[in-house]
C-alpha cells in the first residue's frame, strides 16, 4: 500500500491537500477515481471516451502532483488498454482502468481472456448508450455486452456506492477462492456528471480492509508460469471454464462476507439486492443503476396514496443473486422488470434472469411485466412508472397469454422526436 | 421539503460553477444536495443548463429538472431561445430570475405567467465594477442562495472559496468573487417557495405506433440539416467584414469550418448570421486584416 500518503484530502488544482470532515459533494467519476486512489492501485492503463474521460484525467492528475503512487500509462486503444491490464494484473500488480460504450466493446474481446488469465483487475464501466445511432446519455447494453464475460458485475445507484463498491470489487476478485475480474457500473451524466454527499473513508482503514495483492503465481523473470494455456481440447477447456463458474457463484458468499466486514469498518453493508418499501409489498418493480433513484419516488408517492408498491434494486449482477431475488420476489402479486437496454427481436435482458428466479417457486408471483425504458438515457418519467405500477395493479390481460411488453415513451417526448426527425429529414 | 433550482446560461459562462457554489453553499448548512450540468456536444456561448436540488430529505430524483421552484437565467437573450427554453416547466409561485443590464421587468412573461414572480437584476453590471470582468457564476450562486433563503452568507462565502479555488482562481480574483457574492446577497431577498408539482398530462406511447412507422436513421437522409439548427444564437463576438479592405482572397471562405461564409459574384464573403457560430477562426486568418468584430450577448 501507499506508505507515507496522507490518509485524508484531497486535491484541488492548486495543488494543495484540501482538508476533509470525512463527507463532500463529489461526481460519481470522482468518486471512481478515489475508489481506485483508496485501494492504492499500483497501475492504471488509460483511454479517454465520454463520459468517463474525467475518472483518468482525475487520477493523472494526482498521479503527476505525487498524491497518487501507481503508474498511469495512456495506451492506443482499449484493446491494448486491457490487454495492458489483464498481463500487468498477472505480474502481481492491483490494477484499475475504467471505459465506457464503444470503447468497452472494443475491448470485449480482451475481456474474455482477462477472466480467462483469472487476473483480478477493476475495470470502471460509465454506461452510455451504444452508437449507432450515436449519443453520450446511458443505458446498459453496453455493460451487459459484457454479462457472460467472467467479469463479476457490480451496478451503482449513486455516487457512493460507486466508491463503496470499488473497494468492495477488488476484495472480492482478489479473494483466492474467487481471482476474477470485476465490473463497477456506473450511468454516464445520472452518476457520473452528478455531485452527490459521499463519505470518504480512511486510507489506513481500507488498508486493514484491503491489504496488498497476493497473487498465487505472479509473472516473474526469475520463475517463469504460464496463465491461459492453449488447451486445444474441449475436455480441459470445458473443465477450466466450469472451473470459472464455480468461482464466480462462489463469490456470493465472498461478497457477503465481506461487505459485512466493510458495515463494521465504514458504516454500509451492501447485498447483492436491495429492497426498498419491500416489506408487505404487494406490486413490485425491478430496477437497476441511477434510475433506480426514480423508482423510489415513485414508490413512495404511491404507498403515501396507499397502494401497495415496493422496489427491488440489482446491484450484483454477475454472479447473478437468484436466492436473493426469489426470496424477495415470491409471494408478491405483481413485478415489473425495468430493463434499461434493449435486445432487439427478444426485449429487456434481466426479463429472463427474473423469470428463471422465480420459476420453480411455488408462490411465484402470476404476472411479470416486462418494462424497457430509459435508452441512450432518455429521462425516466415519474408517469411512465406511474403507468407500469398501474398496469401491474390491472393485472394480466388473459391469463395464461404472455403479458405485453412496456416499451416507455411518453405521447409529448415521441411527437419531439418525430418533429425533430421531420426537420433533419429535409421536412420540418 | 425540497428545491429545485435551474441555471440557463451560454458554455463558459459559469452555468456549472453556479449550480456547484449552490449546492456547496446548502451542503454546508448541513442539506441534502445534489447538483449536475448538462451538455452535449456543444461549445462556449452554446446554451447549457445546470440544476442543484436541496433537501431536508433524501433526494429521490435525478437528471434534467423539468419542474423548478427557481430558474435563473444568467443571459437574458436566452429566454426566447428555442433550445434553452428556460420558462418550461416553473412551477406555481415559483421564480424566475434574470441578470439583465436593460433595467426592464419582463412585464410580458409576467403578463404570461402570472402564476411565478419575476425578479431581475444587474449581475453582471456587478461583476464588471467588483471583479472587472462579466463573470456571474458566484454571482448567480449568491442570487439564487438568497432567493431560496435557506442559506447564510457565511456558507455562501465558504463555497465561492471552495469552488473556485477548485477551479485554480488566484486568491486575489477569489476574493473579489466573495465581495460580488456578498453584495449580490445583501441586494436581493428571499422569496417564499410554496410551490405546486407541476404536472405534465402526456399518455404513453402505444408501441404500434412505433411499429408502425419506419423509425431507423435511414429516415434521416437530407445532407446539411445541421442549418436547422441556428448556431448563430451562440456567438459572443460577431465577424464584421470590412469589404474595402477585403481583397477577395478567399481564405476565410476555405477556413470556415461551419461553412457559413458564402462567396459574392466578386469573390468576396456574406456571412450567414444564422449559422455563424463565432468562433471567429475567418477573424484570426484574414491576411489583411478586413474582418472587425463586434460583442453581441450584452450578459456575457
Ligand atoms: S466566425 Fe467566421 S469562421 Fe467562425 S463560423 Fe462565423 S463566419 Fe465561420
Ligand atoms: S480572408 Fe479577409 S481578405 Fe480574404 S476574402 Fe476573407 S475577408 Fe476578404
């Protein structure tokens, strides 16, 4: 770890070390860049895109003033970037790199050899929608491009779990009985452009909580190892690929176990899910990310007007919480699955993973909605949800037929839409 | 309890820094904040917005502010702007504020929205005498914090310091930045803000519509389009072109990178004041000198 680092402040460009009281206004990619200086990261490979450019820059910076003791290298692509983080994790190094959209998927490739490797690396996603056609605002086909990579998945609803959750990601994929890599998503403009209260902890508190890196077989001149051997076979590859499965399920009770450790040191415990108004709940919606924010708004209005409404947040995505979810979700009358990204020809990606929860529970609720909404960032409306509660409430057309998607825009937003398209159309 | 205020200003204006100092300054009396800009591909004198949210609870919304208590307009010229559009959406009995050097009362959005109060004032008269150049983003800061009344000049001060020295200003230019807060502050009174939701009453789109229709961008298909949008509304400084002493040669014409410079039968250029964006690339390559400029957003 960083000997010798003030254990508090933090810059400000004049250079000094500001003083904190332990909480401050800070964007979620500042918070990223202070998850990644708090676990004392020793390499950062770099590539700027939008939204996520500042988390580098941030870090740069802090790197160049000598508050910051890892090495930052801006490489050429984020194929290289990652290529550079997967080897560089192999030599023993704890390394962090954060991307975003296209850049991600550039570097997808890279993704399934890292996990592969079973380097532990920390890999920050800012979610922005997928081009074309081209936007800057998020949703998350981007990071669920990178579901069945191996990457463990964690999804932040504000700028402090963002932090929280960094921490927490590398505790758990350095863990010996895990060694995977992790995903921590953030919204792009939601998060990462948002300033929110977030509690900075202790630098000598996370090092209890997050001691130095101890690989199993780190790259060395001196003994060499191999990682990510050909295997030309499907015997041992289909052995080290369940090899990789196990691990990540086991990284549940990793998980738990060690949040619970964070509670104690930090003050806030997380679990894979998070339920909110759950209790006695009888119409429940499943959300995600930033926007869940939204949902317990609207949620909250609704139990003030009396009804029976209640969240269900993800925020660990891979390995999937499927006892959590079922737990949460049997018994209730209604859910509705708000999927913030969109598999063309098929719907809403968690819609399935909700499904295959529930299935084999006896008191399994007999309506799931699927609910699409928020694309390319696209504000998510207090109506809109209003509407999805309402249609829960109305139940199911007629049983047994699949219930009919929500795909959510509003009559004023669409006729914006057509309008503008009108007058980039040559019409107008 | 919770406020909502939105900043519409022009890029590099301070829209950002004034939402910042804002929430900074209701963070330190102890409130719940959550402050954001937006923007997209935009540049400086291009119109941005920026919110800070206040709570004595949690904050339970994110994004755009479409239903402010308090709106500040940092430029008066933005408010018949169709991409600012700062009037959308202000809630009953709320406020809009706007820094205006013309002395006027906005009687005619008064008259059109009796239902919000309308204040003004001469910010950036202000920070020309106290600082000595128009920059308004603590003095929005210090008009909006008194408006909403919830916090003191001595949290406000604190966070003009804080976000500022953020923003690596000197300590000379800081200070004068606190004097301009503080008169701003002492100039103005807090309002009351017992506002109404306001409600947007907008169906849901059935998905057959959109099935209906060929929604790919392949609809998008006219080259140019991009006049549609009047970037001429962004210009701070306008080209004026002097045609006795143009020679004709053309260069601003090959430099123009919005193509808003057209060539006369004797070669010599018309700017489209629609679409020029005054970026003033023509004003820095024209090799004799024939193109003046001329300050167009009083506010800025
Ligand atoms: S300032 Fe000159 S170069 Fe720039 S857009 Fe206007 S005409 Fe073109
Ligand atoms: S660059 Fe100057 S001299 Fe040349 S055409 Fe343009 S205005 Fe005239």
């Amino acid at each position: 770890m960083l000997q010798g680092m003030p254990s508090q402040g933090y810059y400000t460009r004049k250079g000094g070390e500001g003083v904190l009281s332990g909480s401050t206004l800070m964007t979620g990619n500042l918070a990223a860049a202070w998850g990644a200086r708090l676990a004392g990261v020793d390499y950062v490979p770099a590539y700027p895109i939008t939204p996520q450019t500042e988390i580098i820059e941030t870090i740069a910076k802090w790197v160049r003033l000598g508050q910051m003791k890892g090495k930052l290298v801006q490489m050429d692509s984020e194929h290289s970037m990652l290529t550079a983080a997967g080897s560089a994790s192999l030599s023993g190094a704890r390394v962090f790199t954060a991307t975003s959209s296209q850049g991600l998927l550039y570097g997808l490739e890279m993704l399934y050899n890292i996990s592969g490797w079973r380097a532990p690396i920390l890999l920050v996603n800012v979610s922005r929608g997928l081009a074309a056609p081209i936007t800057l605002e998020p949703d998350h086909n981007d990071v669920l491009a990178a579901r069945d990579s191996g990457f463990l998945q964690f999804h932040a609803e504000t700028c402090q779990e963002v932090l929280d959750l960094i921490l927490l990601g590398y505790r758990v994929a350095e863990d010996r009985s895990v060694l995977l890599p992790a995903i921590v998503n953030l919204d792009g403009f939601y998060l990462s452009f948002t300033r929110e209260k977030v509690e900075l902890p202790k630098m000598d508190t996370v090092s209890t909580f997050l001691p130095e890196y101890d690989p199993p077989a780190p790259l060395r001149a001196t003994k060499p190892v191999s990682h990510g051997a050909t295997v030309l076979s499907g015997n041992l590859y289909s052995y080290f690929r369940y090899r990789m499965h196990a691990a990540s399920l086991e990284a549940s009770e990793v998980f738990r176990k060690a949040s619970a450790e964070y509670g104690g040191l930090f003050g806030r415990e997380y679990e894979a899910t998070e339920g909110y108004m759950l209790q006695d709940a009888e119409y429940v919606i499943v959300m995600s990310n930033s926007f869940t924010t939204i949902g317990k708004q609207v949620v909250a209005k609704l139990r003030e007007r009396g009804v029976a409404a209640g969240l269900l947040k993800l925020r660990m995505l891979r390995p999937f919480p499927f006892d959590d979810v079922a737990k949460s979700l049997a018994g209730r009358r209604a859910v509705a699955v708000f999927d913030q990204n969109l598999s063309p020809g098929f719907g809403g990606i968690l819609y399935p993973e909700i499904l295959a929860s529930l299935y084999h529970k006896k008191n399994r609720p007999q309506f799931v909605l699927p609910v699409v909404g928020g694309l390319g960032g696209k504000q998510l409306t207090v109506q809109e949800l209003e509407r999805v509660f309402e249609s829960l409430r109305n139940g199911p057309p007629t049983f047994p037929d699949r219930p009919d998607p929500m795909y959510l825009m509003r009559e004023d937003e669409f006729d914006r839409a057509k309008r503008n398209i009108a007058i980039a159309s040559g019409g107008g | 309890m919770m406020i909502r205020v939105r900043f519409h200003g022009r890029g590099g204006q301070g829209a950002k820094t004034a939402s910042r100092i804002l929430g900074t300054a209701a963070f330190n009396e102890g409130l719940n904040v959550q402050d954001s800009p937006v923007y997209g591909a935009e540049r400086r004198g291009a119109p941005v917005a920026a919110f800070t949210r206040i709570s004595d609870g949690e904050v339970l919304e994110r994004g755009y502010v479409f239903d402010p208590d308090v709106v500040m307009v940092m430029d008066s010229t933005l408010l018949d702007n169709p991409t600012a559009r700062p009037l959308d959406g202000i809630r009953r009995r709320g406020v809009l504020f706007v820094n205006s050097q013309t002395g006027s009362s906005f009687h005619g959005i008064q008259t059109a929205r009796p239902d919000i109060r309308v204040a003004t004032f001469d910010l950036t008269g202000e920070a020309l005498s106290l600082v000595g150049k128009a920059v308004i983003s603590s003095a929005t800061a210090a008009a909006a914090a008194r408006i909403i009344g919830l916090v003191t000049d001595g949290s406000l001060e604190k966070a003009i310091r804080s976000e500022l020295e953020e923003l690596g200003l000197n300590d000379e230019l800081i200070e004068k930045n606190v004097t301009l807060g503080r008169k701003v502050f002492a100039s103005l009174e807090p309002v009351e803000l017992s506002t109404d939701e306001y409600f947007v009453r907008s169906g849901l789109v059935p998905f057959e519509l959109i099935m209906g229709e060929r929604t790919g961008t392949e609809e998008i298909t006219s080259a140019g389009n991009s006049n549609a949008v009047k970037t001429g509304s962004w210009r701070i400084f306008k080209p004026i072109i002097d045609y006795n002493k143009c020679t004709a040669c053309m260069v601003c014409f090959a430099y123009c990178p919005e193509s808003a410079l057209t060539l006369r039968g004797d070669y010599k250029p018309v700017i489209d004041e629609d679409n020029c964006k005054g970026c003033l690339i023509c004003y820095r390559e024209c090799p004799p000198k024939a193109i003046t400029l001329e300050k167009e957003v009083r506010e800025f």
